[in-house]
C-alpha cells in the first residue's frame, strides 16, 4: 500500500515537473527574443553591426520555436536595419511580410511601426504623397492608443516627406509636435533627431539664429549625450550655419568634427554632405588644393551613393515586377474560383442592392418624418419665443405703468395732505398757546370739523384708488339689489345731506333690481358719485335718483339740481384716464379729484358704463350702468 502510493506520488512530481520545464522552456524564448530586439532596437543608431546580429539571433529563436507573432516583430526590426544599410528593397520586403502578420495577430503596435518603415522607402523613392499618406495611418493606430512614442516618429517622418515637397511650414510644424511628444516621453534619442531636423529648417527658412539653437543645444546636452550620428549631423548643420553666415573658421572646425563621427560610422551619406561642405569652405579660403580634394571625395561618395540608388530602384522595381506576378498567379487561380461563384456573388448582389435601397428608401422616409416632426418642434418653439416676447411686453408696460402709479400716488399724497394736515396742525398750536376767544373757537372748530371730514374723505378715495394701482383690484362679482345699495350709501351719508340741507329724492323702485358685480365697487361708485351730487347742489336743493333698465344693463339715474357743466368737462371726465383738477362746492368744498376716477376704473372691472347729461343751467345727470344678473 505504502508503496504503490510512493509509485503515484513520484510519476506525479515527474508529471508536473516536466509539465512546469516546457513552461520555463517557452517563456525565456519569448523573453530572449523581446530582450535582443529591445537591444537592438537601441543599438540601431549606435552600432549597426552588433545590432544586426542580435537581430539575427532573435530571427533563428523565433523561427525555432514557431512563434509566427515573434517573426514578425523581428521582420519590422529587419527592416528598419535593411533601411539604415541603404538596401531598400530588402527593407521594404521585410516591411511587407511583418504587416501581414501583424495584421493577423492584430499587433497594432509592430503594425504601425512597420507602416512608418513602408512611408520612410516611399520617402526615399521621392513618392513624398504616399509616404505622407502611410505615416498618417501609422499616426491613427499610435493616437488609438496614446502611443507618445509611436506618434512623436510619425510626426518626424511626415516632416521628412513635407521637407521633400519643400512644405517648410508644415514641416517645421510637424517636427515641433514630434518634440512635444518626445518630451513628455523624455526620449532624448527623439528629442535630438527632432532638435537636428528643426536646426535644418531653420536654416533653410535663413534664421540662424534659432539654427544655432538647437543644434547648440543637442551637444550641450548630456541626459543621455548624443549618439555619434547624431553629433555628426549636427556638427554638419553648424559648420553649414557658419557657412552661410561667410565665418569659414567656425564652419571649418565644425565640418571636420562632423568628418570624424561619420569616418567612424562609416555613414557614405553623412560623408559626402561633409566632404561637400569642406569643399566649398576651403574654397572660400583660398585653399584650392583641400578644397579640389574634398570635392573628388564627394563625387566619389555621391557616385557610390548613386549606384546604390540605381541598384536599389532596380531590386526595387524587381520587387515590384514580382508582386505584379504574384497577383497574376492569384489572379489565374481566382478566376476558376469566381466562375463558381459568379452567379451566386451575382445574386448576393442584387440582394444586397435590393436591400440598400429598401433601407435608403426607410431613411429618406424616416428623415422626411423626422424633418416635419423637427420643423413642427421648431415652428412651436419659434410660437413660444414670441408668446413669451409679447408675455414680456405686456409685463414690461404693466411695471412701468405700475411704477408711474406708484410716482402718482406719492405725488398726491405729498401735495393733497399736505395742506389740510397743516391747516390741522396749525390751528391745535393757536388752541394750545390759547390764541383764540370762546365764540372764534366755535367758528374755528366748525370748519376744522369740516376739514377733518374732507381730509378723511379724501384719504379713503386715495387708498381705494391706490389699491387699485399698485396691488391689483380683484373683482368678485354677486348678484346685487342695486337699490338697497344706494339707499344704504344715502344712509351713510345723511350727516353731510343735513348740513347742507339737501334733499335725497330715492324712487325705490317696487321690484328688486339685481345686477352682477362687485359689491364692494358698487357702493364705492354710488358713494363718489352721490357725494358729487350733493356737492355740487344749492343749500337746500334736491338730488333725484331713480332707476331705468333695458336688455342688458339696469341703469341708476343721479341728477343734482346745480348749475350743471360744459360739453367740454363731460367729455373730459369720459375720454381722460387720470386725475383731473377738482372743482369747490357750493358750499366750498374741496375735493382730490380721484373720486370719478375711481367710478370710471370700477365700472370698467364690473363691464359697467357712464354716462352724464347736463344742461348747463339745470344741473347734471350721471347715468351709471350695471350688468343685469
């Protein structure tokens, strides 16, 4: 027993073992090919050879282990070395394999960066367009995914092509957002390919100044210092900037500095650039000999640098002619397939149009219905805005009538009670300080009695009439027997009809006649307008009332026995909205002149009427009509 459960545990431990070396075994290969392709991507400036053959290495790993997503990451590496060699055509080949794997697996990012390789071959071809076109699809994917990195080298490269097109502005553009994005990266590699590249077009645009700038300051800079290309082609672009400024001592010194990091590198391009710019310095010089030197040097560079173009367009063009034949060749085999298929790709066609145009139909349908449902939402929309613009009319002219009112009211109030109070204040001094004998304080008393009623007359019109202006009057309408109304104001006022010795002749008529309004309004009318009856009657004179009716209104007839008034006072009184000057008594009483004006605006709220009749020698008649219930 205890020995067959040895048996078990130890086939286990072989199992798992075994089991756990093919894990190990897997992962350090991935590792190790990531780990020489991030060397050599870093080397790739520094040292191609030794790049290269970690490139290599990584080539045999992956193929070894079969990991096709691995090969194709080491064939955009391969491609970017065949690139800095000058063999373009193999690049472009390498570039060409790693898309489609790319494209398979969806490595985006290994995709973007070989479409920057494809861009940076057109570039070299002159094919300035469509390099620009494919670095910005390289940009799209590295914007997709904040790749700083990957956008920073798209913006370069697409000033490399904007350069090539002599679109200085937009290049220079350019390389300002590649530095951006390399700064926040902290790239310096970047930053100084970038810093190279903006010294040039400053150069170019005749500011050597900020050309001075920037390539000053990628030699200054030591976190991390420039690589040995980089401070050839920058040593290059200041002996260049001196140059142009006629300072042949600076540009020589500069020059030969920049010789020896290209010497070293063995970079033909860099070299001839420089063997041109001695050339034409110790020219400038006088040194005829150096000079005719470095121009044979040049030719000899340029001439080289020639040939490898012509053989790189021809293997580029082989290239080329052999995609031409690859896509014959498939073309052949498609053939035989889509003649089965023809028919039925026919038929999938015709559904497929069929379907579009059923589905163009429902939009422009649906497009049609959503327009009119918009225009109606906006035409009630445009509806609302002027409802609410006439809205803010009507409220805008009710404040400021309001506010005009409220001016009105304190007008009157300041200039109407100002007399009598004072008249009342005076007289209480005189009292006080015993001014007056017993038989002229009977006499004065009488009239301050007569003042303090005319005062306190005159204050309850006002509040009515204030009421009115700055709160709103609010009408309650009820069925009236306008008759008992009017006797209880005769009633209310029988103080006033003895003192004058006026008699109130009131026809009650046998019926009720009942109106609809405000009770509270209607005692109000018929009160101002008795008292101006009675005001405006002799001493001892008679005021009629009695009352008449016809379809619509029930109409109370109040005729004083006074000298009556004009035409023209009656149409005053009808036709103007606003205090008129009061007129005295007969007996000389004062008034505010707000009591017909309270009339008229309570007969309005009651849909009432006025009327006045006057012969001018045989008094006046105001007639006021009321709603029947």
């Amino acid at each position: 027993m205890k020995f067959r459960k040895s048996l078990i545990l130890v086939f286990l431990m072989l199992y798992v073992s075994n089991g756990w070396s093919l894990a190990v075994f897997q992962i350090p290969v991935i590792q190790q090919i990531d780990t020489l392709l991030k060397e050599a991507d870093q080397l790739k400036y520094a040292n191609l050879a030794v790049g290269l053959k970690k490139v290599y290495q990584a080539e045999k790993l992956a193929q070894k282990s079969k990991n096709e997503q691995k090969l194709g990451e080491v064939y955009t590496m391969l491609g970017i070395y065949k690139y800095l060699y000058g063999t373009y055509d193999v690049s472009l080949e390498m570039y060409l394999k790693a898309i489609y794997i790319h494209k398979k697996f969806k490595n985006d990012a290994f995709l973007a960066r070989s479409l920057n390789g494809v861009g940076l071959i057109q570039s070299g071809f002159n094919q300035n367009h469509e390099s620009i076109e494919t670095f910005r699809e390289s940009l799209e994917i590295d914007l997709k995914y904040n790749n700083y990195h990957g956008i920073a080298r798209s913006y370069f490269n697409i000033s490399i092509s904007q350069i090539g097109l002599k679109q200085y502005e937009q290049a220079t553009t350019s390389l300002r957002k590649s530095l951006l994005y390399s700064q926040k990266l902290k790239e310096e590699e970047s930053n100084h390919m970038v810093e190279n590249r903006l010294g040039d077009m400053m150069l170019i645009r005749n500011k050597p100044d900020s050309a001075f700038y920037y390539f000053e300051n990628l030699l200054k800079d030591n976190t991390p210092p420039p690589n040995n290309w980089e401070k050839a082609y920058a040593y290059a672009g200041l002996a260049e900037t001196y140059l142009s400024l006629k300072d042949y001592d600076n540009a020589e010194i500069n020059a030969v500095k920049s010789y020896d990091y290209a010497f070293k590198l063995n970079t033909k391009w860099d070299l001839a650039r420089i063997a041109k710019i001695l050339s034409e310095v110790n020219f400038k010089k006088g040194k005829l000999i150096e000079a005719y030197d470095f121009l044979l040097e040049n030719n000899a560079l340029e001439d080289s640098l020639y040939n490898e173009r012509k053989m790189s367009d021809v293997n580029y063009l082989q290239l080329k002619s052999m995609e031409v034949e690859n896509l014959k060749l498939m073309n052949k085999n498609a053939i035989t397939l889509q003649k089965a298929k023809r028919d039925r790709i026919i038929i999938y066609a015709f559904l497929l149009l069929t379907i579009l145009l059923i589905g163009v139909l429902f939009l422009v349908r649906r497009n049609a219905r959503l327009k009119d449902v918009f225009n109606n939402e906006l035409n009630q929309k445009n509806e609302n805005i002027e409802n609410q613009k006439l809205l803010i009319s009507k409220q805008n002219k009710a404040l400021l009538n309001l506010n005009q009112s409220k001016n009105q009211l304190f007008s009157i109030i300041s200039h109407d009670l100002r007399s009598p109070i004072n008249s009342i204040v005076q007289v209480l001094e005189l009292q006080k300080d015993k001014a007056f004998t017993q038989e002229m304080q009977d006499e004065i008393f009488e009239q301050l009695h007569k003042q303090t009623l005319a005062t306190s007359n005159m204050l309850n019109n006002l509040l009515h009439w204030a009421n009115t202006q700055l709160d709103g009057q609010v009408v309650n309408p009820e069925n009236i027997d306008i008759a008992s109304i009017v006797e209880s104001v005769i009633s209310s006022s029988l103080l006033e009809i003895n003192k004058k010795g006026v008699t109130i002749v009131n026809a009650i008529p046998e019926q009720k006649l009942l109106i609809t309004a405000d009770i509270g309004q209607v005692r109000i009318i018929i009160q101002n307008v008795l008292a101006n009856a009675i005001k405006f009657t002799p001493t001892k004179g008679t005021v009629d009332i009695n009352y008449t009716e016809d379809e619509e209104f029930i109409k109370v007839h109040i005729i004083d026995s006074g000298k009556g008034i004009t035409q023209e006072k009656i149409d005053q009184i009808l036709n103007i909205n606003k205090r008129m000057n009061s007129e005295q008594g007969t007996s000389f009483e004062e008034g505010t002149g707000l009591g017909l004006l309270l009339v008229k605006q309570f007969l309005a709220n009651n849909n009432g009427l006025l009327n006045i009749k006057s012969g001018h020698t045989n008094g006046t008649e105001f007639i006021i009509s009321f709603l029947k219930k």
